[in-house]
C-alpha cells in the first residue's frame, strides 16, 4: 500500500489555505453536520474510532475527553501547536496548507467536550504559520463559525491564536498551560491532572494539532470510516515527518501499520547511493534508536514501536546512513535536552547538564573510561524521577544509543577520534 | 482515620494526609528539601521518593495522598539508591565550599549527604558557574552556586509575605534565583527566606561570618519585639546572643517571624546594657551594686505617699508588675502609677501577618495589673504633676529597648523635671548618663536574663526563662522590690542546666572572622 492521502487529501491545492478555498472542497459541513449531534454522540464516535493523540505519548483522545468531570464548570479547549520535537514538522505544513482543517477539527471538538473557550498555542519560531492562522481565524469569526450561537445552533464559541516564545518546554501540556497563564513555562505538579484542574485550574483539554484535525474526519465518515486506514490499535493515518539521509526528506501521510523500510524506500525515495541504512529515531530525538536489523522489522504504529522498546511519537522520522557518527548525533541530542531542560526538577536540570558534558568530553577527545557505565547510570536515574517527561526524553535517546552502538563509542574513547569520520572536526564536516 | 503502613509500621492518619506529613507525625525519617509545612507544594527535589506497593514506579511523598491500606516504604533498595542519586543530582554542580560557608554545621546537603549518600562523587566534568555574593535585598545575600533551585524562597514572597520580589530566572542548570531590577527582596519577613533556604545560598548579611554555628547553642524564649509575642530561639554563647529564629507554633506565630523581631538580641548584648547602678547627686556620681542603688532608693520610698509615681512600660513580666505595683500601693502607698506608651499613634496598628505597633510583649499584663490594683492615673496627669512639684519621686522601670521608643529622649527630658529620678533599665542611654540633678539608675535584667510569663495582644500567656547571664548584678524588678524592702536577694536564678561553663566550652571564635566589608 502506498502513500493515503486523507487527511493531506487537498494539501496540493492553493486555495485549500483559504476559507472559500475550502468550503469548495467540502469544508465546514463536517461541522454542520457534528452541530446537529448531541456532545456526547461525539465524544462516543471519537472513543470508537480509536483515535489516539498525535502529539506525542499517544493517548486515546476520546478516553481523555472522557476524564473531564461533569459538572458545569467552564472548561477549556488548547490546541497544541507548539511543535518542538527535534525532527517534527507535520503540524507547520497542516497550519500552513490546510488552517481551516485544524479549525473545525476545534469548533467541532469544543462543541463536544462543552467548551466555549479555546485557544491555539503555537511555538514562538512559527512565525509564517501564525499569521495564516491568525487570517484563517478572522475569516472563520467573519463567517460565524466562531463567535456566538455558531451557525444557528445556540452554542457560543472564542478561538484565539497564543504565540509562545519558543521554549520545547511549552508544548509538555502543563507547561503549556503555565505559558498560557503568564507563568514563566514550567510544567505543573500532577495531580491535579488538566482534565480536572488546567488553564485557569478549570477543566481543560489539550490537543495536538493533528488530533484536532482528525476529528472532523472521525465525524465525517464515523468510527468505521476513520478505522479503514491503520490497525487495531492505531486506528487512521498519520502524518510523518522523515528527515535525515534519504533522498525526499518531508512529510508523507500512511497508514499506521505501514513498514518502516517501505516509507523510506518507496516515498522517500532511499538513501544516497552507496550508503547504508544505520539506525532510524522513528518518533522524534527523543524516541530511542532503533538499529538497522530493528528497522526492517519496524511497522509504524504504536504498539510494534513499543514492543522494540522505542515509540511512535510525534512520528518524526530521523534517518541516519552509516556516514554518520554516532557519537556527534548523541551529542547534538544531549546539547538540545540540557538547553531546554525548563530545571524545576533536579534529576533533569542537573542530569541533562552532566550527561551533555560526558558526550561532549568524548567528541572532543576527552572520553574516559568508565564515561559509559556513568551515562548509563545518569539516565537510568533520570528516568521517571520528574513531573514532566523532558528528563525521560534526554535519558532515553543516551540509553539507546549508548547500548546499541557501544562500539562507536568506545572506539572513539580510546582512540581519541570517530571510529566513522575520522579525526575530522564534526563542525568542519558538517560546514 | 486511614489506616497505611509505613516501613512494615501501621499507623493511622486523617484523611487527606500526604505521605511525607505521615512519615513526619509517626517521625520516621524522610529525605527532602522542596517540601515544607507552611508552603505550597513544589515536588522539584525529587528526594522524597518512596515505594508503594502495587505501583512500580517510585512516587514522591509530598504530592501523593495517603488511602486505605496503602503501604509504603522509604528503606527499599531501590528508593535509597534513588535518594542518592537524587542527592549526588544536587551536589554535582555545588561548589562544596562548606569551609567558609555559613550554613556549615546546620546544611540540610551535608546532613542529607551523611544520611543517605556517603559516596564518592564521579562528576568529573567542570561545574557550572553562576553568580555569587549577590545583593537581594537590605538583609539577605544570595550565593547563586549554592541554591539548589528547591524555590522555598519564592514560594515564601508569594504565599506569605505575598511580596513576589522573588523569582527564577533562566532555565535549566542555568537558572537562577533573582529579583526584578528595582524590586529588591525588602519586605518586613525577607530573614524567614533564610532560614528555610536548607543549604547556604541565602543568608543574613546580619549573621554571615560572625560566628559558626557550632559554637552556638540554642533555647526557646519568647520574642518581646511587639506584642504578637512570636515563640523564637536565640541562638547564644558566652559573648552574647547572635542571633533569632522562630519556632513553630500554630497558635501565635506559625512557622514565622518578622525581620524587626531579629534584632531583639541586639539590646540584650553587653555593648548595649547599663553595666551598673549609679547614684548621681550634686554633680558627683557614685558606682555601686545594683542591690545597694535598690536598697538606698527603698529607704527613701518606704511610706513617702502620693509625692512618689511610678511609670512603667510593657516589657516586663506579670510576676514583676505584681511585685512592684504591689510595693508601691502598701508600702509606699501611691495609686499614682503611669502606663508610658510607645508610638500611640500606630500602637494599635497591625500588618496583617505577625508585627503589631505595640513594641511591648506584655502589656496586656501590664494593662491587666494596673486595672487589678485599681490604678487608673492617666499620663497628663503625670505631666500636670510634674509641672506642679506634686510628685517629687519619679520611679522609671523600661524601656528594655529604646529603639522601638522613638520618643524615648523626649520622655527622659520630660520625666527628668522630678526632684528626684530613679530609672531602672536594662539598656544604657546618653540621654541617662547626661541627666543632672539626683538621679539613679539601676540595671536591669533583660528577657534572656529571667523567668516569669508575657501576656500577647490575644491574652495568650507565655512564660520565658532564663537562658544565659550578660550582665552580672542586673535585677528584676521582683528582685528591686526585695532590695527596695532590704531583704537579701533569693539565690539568683541561675540558667537552668546551663552552667557558665557549659555555655560554649572550648573555643568560641572563628579564628578566620573576616570582615563583614561594606554590609
């Protein structure tokens, strides 16, 4: 099976970025439709079809909807665009090709979970997104689909558009919420969970761009419908953002369930001539890495991910040929998590600062021996020590890499130099 | 009540308990530093870390709620490696410089280190440098390097002092502790950030360098600073006092104190007392003991009637007033007894939080005497009599400190109109010692220095006792009433079980005192 255009079905064309555009294309009834529906018919739909959130950790968004205590109180819908994961773009080209979609896949949801705020959150670097968004909303409030007693249906809705500042922080849902009330962006102790106590300590939902957007596929063909594409338990597309060595790096949208190799090879078009497929991060830097042999038997979806020992993620897919340190790679990935660890934890703040040390001690020649069994013992003791999951996400990549390609490692400690490179500075090849 | 084990112990506790608030009401012993009863929970130490069964996963006992039949556990292997690890996490970019740290002998990282830790460091890597010697504020110092980011400070400005001066700055094993520019850490509870900062990054530009602690001892008393009457401990040796903390209690103080409260060891040092009695007349002055001064002025009172008044301030105890308004009703036989008043006009104020205008830890006992013994004389009348010569002999008892007297110099000129003064404080004055004509003055103990019992604003009684001696001689005005009537003075009240030489045996001085410089 190859690529399914579903919900990319339109990305190719132009106007499909404006509201007209996509009304010709079929927008907006999906919401007329969900409008005519009671909440809950919804939120059942939602919870049959198997979505599960495409941010990240994978949670069944009908279930998480389901947590939201029934009890009158105003409650808040926040979308998570605040894509930061190294090696995840998806979310930037559904904003930028499709900012319609992703609003009512919002209308749609908030009428569900009974929320007559929400607001997009998105990351601070996404300046172009933002401002098709921002156009996208007007349009919308222009053409009563966000405002009071939207399309006649008596339920009254706001939308609006929260840049941040660009912290990685800020898309872990709390700290999200913490960004959003003005607090300087640091995740929040759980319990209280956002679904009892969020934004404001009201309810609130926090969604990924991509769950959002899907919603309205959910509606539109029912759970049956949604279920065609992907597998038992990762149910849909998804969205895919391959970087790295091959030779038609972007995003592509498959089935889950589809082989690995087959997305490398068939839409991305395999790698440079002559090189050889080393190791692939298949959900973001912070997914641990999977070996060339794991890759042929990797299918995308999250419960074979899982069973490898890695994870789906944000289904940011980091291809690395054998061209490729290994070590340099680790060292870019610890540099990123000790510069955005937010430091309320002590594990994390000061872990990821130790463990991008040790990696930087070994690229630079000074690696010494028991350096490994140290990194090993940092991140065993980072893991699930925190209140977000920023220090499992340093710990996990220095885990796997550490383990997988111990050879690389060693090498380059005892002899002062990458076993694949060289004694070449990483900066100057790379120039 | 629910039922939970902790370390194969059951206990009970009331619903709602956290774990940690467990361990603490059974005392079992709990690694921490972000946790503390008067704040919000932060859950960013990350050393609280037990075992429950039934859940893999290592939880920290500050956030997760006590239920039925829960069993918990903080030996395990496994949670005494995470402890360590969670320890050696906030040592490794510490600087360790515990030799010239005030905080040394009282860090809660070297208390934590030798119960739980007690291993070789492998942080080999440099450490990360931040600032140092930073000004916060008038009375707290920040040592950047030290902090441990558990933000007890910044949830202290923003819970209880609800002042915000505090924040975290920058992110990661960069972040920082920092003020606003123009918004220094000046508020009236700044010292309490010190003494909750469990390792030495805050402290108070009063107290660094001067001595190390371990060269202290401590006791309870009650703070005589306003009439609030915090329970404190007075940290102490042989030189002196050196310096206040608060103890708990929910009644009256909580877990706090204010910054004005600190500095009720300053008067009690021997640079601030009146050393010995004095008996100035016709220019000449003769030093004697303070139960001669006592005894002499007796023989003069003894039945001398309504010429004589009696002013006194609210810094003594119950026991004391009982004594002296007693003395002066049937032995001298005057009603003519004044209550002097600091700052009446902001007596009656309040902050909101702990500190009162009245600067007296007990006049509601003095209130309470007066109305007992029928005295009602209001203070003009004692400035029409002064005026007229109908009293001649003008007994002064207070203040024990003048600081919280802003009007003390122009109470002396105006009391100093009697034909005959004989104030008795504990704290020397120029004012006292330019005063001509026949005066007395007698030294007084100070509140370190006795027993008896301090009535607070709400009728709260609380007893002090002694706890070291500073000025050898000084009286209590119950041991001025002995001396007045020519009676031997009682034993003295020695400091119970602490004798002279137990207090600071050994050295008692840093050898290495540096300067305080510009602070």
């Amino acid at each position: 099976m190859a690529e399914s255009k579903y919900l990319t079905e339109h990305y190719g064309k132009p106007e499909y970025q404006t509201l007209e555009g996509y009304k010709k294309l079929g927008g907006y009834q999906v919401l007329e439709k969900a409008l005519k529906m009671q909440p809950q018919q919804i939120i059942d739909e939602v919870k049959a079809s198997g979505l599960r959130g495409r941010g990240g950790a994978g949670f069944a968004t009908g279930v998480k909807w389901g947590f939201l205590p029934n009890n009158g109180e105003p409650r808040y819908l926040l979308c998570n665009a605040d894509e930061s994961e190294p090696g995840t773009f998806k979310d930037r080209l559904m904003m930028e090709r499709a900012p319609h979609q992703l609003i009512e896949g919002m209308i749609i949801s908030a009428f569900a979970i009974k929320a007559k705020k929400a607001y997009i959150y998105i990351r601070g670097e996404y300046t172009g997104p933002a401002a098709i968004l921002e156009k996208a909303i007007a349009e919308a409030k222009a053409a009563g689909y966000i405002g009071k007693n939207v399309l006649g249906s008596g339920f009254d809705m706001e939308l609006d558009l929260y840049i941040g500042a660009g912290a990685y922080i800020c898309g872990e849902e709390t700290g999200m919420i913490s960004s959003l009330e003005g607090l300087k962006g640091q995740p929040k102790l759980k319990p209280p969970f956002p679904a009892v106590q969020g934004y404001l300590r009201k309810p609130t939902i926090v969604n990924n761009v991509e769950t959002l957007a899907a919603v309205t596929y959910v509606i539109r063909d029912g759970a049956a419908g949604f279920r065609k594409y992907g597998t038992e338990k990762s149910a849909g597309t998804k969205l895919f953002s391959i970087s790295g060595n091959v030779n038609k790096p972007g995003t592509y949208e498959v089935p889950l369930g589809y082989k690995l190799m087959d997305l490398i090879n068939i839409e991305c078009g395999g790698l440079k001539p002559g090189r050889k497929l080393k190791a692939v991060v298949p959900g973001g830097s912070s997914a641990p890495v999977i070996n060339a042999e794991e890759c042929e038997r990797a299918t995308l979806d999250y419960e074979c991910l899982a069973q490898m020992g890695t994870m789906l993620g944000s289904g940011a897919i980091i291809v690395i040929d054998d061209s490729n340190c290994m070590v340099d790679v680790l060292s870019t990935i610890t540099h990123f998590y000790h510069h955005e660890s937010c430091g309320q934890c002590t594990p994390c703040r000061e872990g990821t600062g130790w463990m991008e040390k040790i990696v930087h001690g070994i690229v630079h020649g000074e690696g010494k021996p028991g350096d490994l069994d140290l990194l090993l013992k940092i991140a065993d003791n980072m893991k699930g020590r925190t209140i977000c999951a920023l220090s499992d996400a340093a710990a996990l990549p220095v885990l796997s890499f550490v383990t997988k390609f111990r050879d690389e490692f060693e090498y380059f400690i005892r002899e002062k130099k990458s076993k694949v490179r060289g004694g070449q500075i990483y900066a100057q090849m790379h120039a | 009540m629910l039922k939970c084990t902790l370390n194969g112990r059951e206990v009970e506790v009331k619903e709602g308990t956290t774990i940690i608030e467990a361990f603490y009401q059974n005392k079992i012993d709990i690694a921490h530093y972000c946790w503390h009863p008067g704040l919000s929970i932060a859950g960013v130490c990350r050393l609280c870390m037990v075992e429950i069964e039934g859940n893999p996963r290592l939880q920290i006992a500050c956030n997760t709620v006590v239920t039925e039949g829960m069993k918990v556990n903080n030996q395990s292997a496994k949670v005494k490696e995470a402890v360590k690890w969670g320890l050696d996490f906030h040592l490794i970019n510490h600087p360790l410089d515990c030799p010239i740290c005030d905080q040394a002998g009282e860090c809660g990282l070297q208390d934590q280190y030798m119960k739980y830790g007690q291993y070789d460091s492998e942080m080999a890597e440099a450490k990360q440098k931040k600032h140092k010697v930073v000004d916060l504020g008038p009375r707290v110092v920040l040592d950047s390097e030290r902090c441990i980011l558990c933000s007890r400070c910044v949830r202290f400005t923003d819970e209880v002092s609800k002042t915000n001066e505090l924040g975290i700055f920058n992110r990661g094993d960069r972040a920082e502790i920092g003020t606003f520019n123009g918004k220094p850490l000046n508020n009236k509870y700044s010292l309490n950030t010190v003494d909750i900062c469990p390792v030495g990054a805050l402290t108070s530009k009063d107290f660094r360098f001067r001595q190390r602690v371990w060269f202290l001892k401590d006791a309870e008393t009650v703070c005589t600073g306003c009439s609030t009457g915090c329970n404190i401990k007075v940290h102490y040796n042989r030189e002196g006092l050196f310096r206040v903390k608060p103890v708990y209690n929910a009644e009256v103080n909580g877990h706090w104190m204010c910054d004005e409260g600190r500095d009720v060891y300053k008067f009690v040092n021997k640079e601030s007392r009146l050393l010995d009695a004095r008996v100035v007349s016709g220019g000449k002055a003769e030093h004697m003991t303070a139960f001669e001064a006592a005894k002499r002025v007796g023989e003069k009172l003894k039945g001398a009637g309504k010429s004589v008044g009696l002013v006194l301030t609210g810094s003594y105890t119950v026991e004391e007033y009982e004594a002296i308004m007693s003395y002066f009703k049937t032995e001298v036989g005057t009603d003519r007894v004044f209550h002097w008043i600091n700052n009446p006009e902001s007596f009656e104020s309040f902050d909101g939080l702990l500190l009162r205008g009245d600067r007296n830890p007990n006049t509601r006992g003095l209130v309470q005497a007066l109305q007992k013994h029928g005295f009602s004389a209001q203070w003009k009348e004692l400035t029409e009599a002064l005026s007229t010569g109908s009293i001649q002999t003008l007994v002064v008892a207070g203040p024990e400190n003048q600081v919280w007297f802003p009007d003390f110099k122009v109470k002396v000129a105006e009391l100093a109109k009697a034909t005959r003064l004989v104030w008795m404080t504990s704290g020397k004055s120029s004012a006292l010692d330019e005063l001509k004509g026949e005066v007395t003055l007698i030294p007084l103990k100070s509140y370190i220095e006795k027993s008896g019992t301090f009535v607070n604003h709400a009728g709260r009684a609380q007893s002090i006792r002694p706890v070291t001696s500073i000025v050898k001689g000084a009286l209590s005005l119950t041991e001025v009433v002995s001396a007045f009537r020519g009676e031997a003075l009682q034993a003295t009240e020695v400091v119970v079980g602490r004798s002279e030489n137990e207090i600071g045996r050994g050295r008692i001085h840093n050898e290495f005192t540096l300067s305080r410089g510009a602070w």
